[in-house]
C-alpha cells in the first residue's frame, strides 16, 4: 500500500478517539458533543413547538400573533446570528449572566429548532379531520384527551418525514457552533489539523471523514424512521383486520 496512504489511515486512528468523543479533559466533544447537541435542540425544540404549534391555531388573537411572532423571529435569524446574540450579547455580564459556550449552544439550537417544529406541529394539526376530532368529543373526550390521543396520535404520523428531515437538518447544523469554539466535532477537526503545516497533507481526508461521520449519522436517523413508518403501518393493518 501506497506509503502516503498509510499515513492517512494512520492520521485519522491517531486522532479517532478525539473525534468521537472529545479532547481528554474536555469531554464530552467530538461526534458525541454534535449528538447532544442536536437531540437536546430536537427534544426541547419539540415541547416549545408543541405549545407554539398548537397556539397557532388558537381563537385568542394574542396567542396566535405571539406564536406567529416567535415563529418569523426565530425561523428568519441565521442559526450563527442567533449563537453570537445568545452567547455575547444575552450571555455577556451587562445583563448579570454568565452564560457558557454549551449553554448558549442549546439554547440557540432548542429556540432555533423550535421555531421550525411549530410550522411542523401546526401543519399536522390541521390535517387532523375534524370529523375524527368531532366523534372523539361525542363519546366524551374532554380537550386534554382529545388532543392528546386523537390529535397528536393522527397528526404524528403525518409529521413524522418532516420531523425527520428538520432533525438531520439540525444535527448538520450543530456544525456553526465552532464560531463559540465549542468542541463540537468541526471544531475538534479542525483543532486536530491545527496550525502545522506538516499536516496540510491531512487535510482532504480528515474533512472526508468528518463528512462520512455526519452523513452515517443522518442516513441512520433516516433509515430508523421509514423502518417506523413501516412498523406503524403493518400494526394500523392488523388493527383495523382485528375490528373488521
């Protein structure tokens, strides 16, 4: 094997452990660091949508206007204007907090994935038919039960592909977070390459891996997801074979 191949390959063991997990000491980074990051912004990110989704369909004209509000600001911001605000401005001592660079990052992420989930979450609400929605208050649903286990129960399935294309997005997002140096896994890349220009050489391959890392990542969520869907759809025809 060619010798600057070998030393690709031995590039990339050397710093494997670094990439994946982190700097010894600055623990968790790396790959790790980018899951945290983008399942926290996706699972808090999906309470805010739940209540700002819902409230865009309110009859109180201040709700909607509130949630259709949050929604235009945080959707139109660039997700790296949003970390410098968050972390400089709103994290800086003038306002008496002394925000983190993780810290910042997850706020950032959960109110920018926020923003995005409620178009989500509004969307597949109103695609719920009203005539199901309509039998359920018959039979004596009251409003919790109805738009706990009639509503969120049919509109989850229509929500599901964009969810997961909002969740792939957001992971490969966490990249920006490299301009709060956080050790996400383009910032632990990056740091490994360094200043030496020795490892100029290094450059193509490393990226190329980092690249392959995020793309397993996404390809994985995507997979597990049309497996559910398929999942779902078997038990929904057994379900309705077993009440025929």
């Amino acid at each position: 094997m060619d010798n600057q191949i070998l030393d690709q390959i031995e590039f990339l063991a050397a710093n494997l452990s670094n990439l994946l997990i982190g700097f010894p000491g600055q623990r968790p980074g790396g790959l790790l660091l980018s899951l945290f990051l983008a399942v926290f912004g996706i699972g808090v990110g999906f309470l805010i949508a739940l209540l700002v989704g819902s409230g865009r369909g309110s009859r109180v004209w201040l709700i909607r206007w509130g949630s259709r509000f949050y929604i235009e600001i945080f959707r139109g911001l660039p997700l790296i204007l949003l970390l410098v605000l968050i972390y400089q401005i709103i994290g800086g001592r003038r306002f008496g907090l002394d925000i983190s660079p993780r810290l910042a990052a997850l706020i950032s992420l959960a109110l920018y994935s926020g923003a995005y989930q409620s178009e989500i979450v509004h969307a597949g609400l109103q695609a719920v038919p009203i005539q199901l929605v309509e039998s359920a208050r018959v039979v004596g649903g009251n409003p919790w039960q109805v738009f706990l286990w009639i509503k969120m129960r049919y509109a989850i399935r229509v929500m599901l592909p964009a969810f997961v294309g909002q969740a792939i997005s957001l992971f490969k997002d966490t990249s920006v977070v490299i301009v709060i140096g956080v050790t996400d896994l383009m910032t632990i890349g990056r740091a490994v390459l360094g200043s030496d220009v020795k490892n100029l050489s290094f450059w193509v391959s490393l990226y190329l891996f980092v690249g392959f890392l995020y793309f397993l990542v996404a390809f994985t969520a995507s997979t597990l997801a049309k497996r559910s869907e398929h999942i779902q759809r078997s038990v929904d025809l057994v379900y309705s074979l077993v009440n025929f």
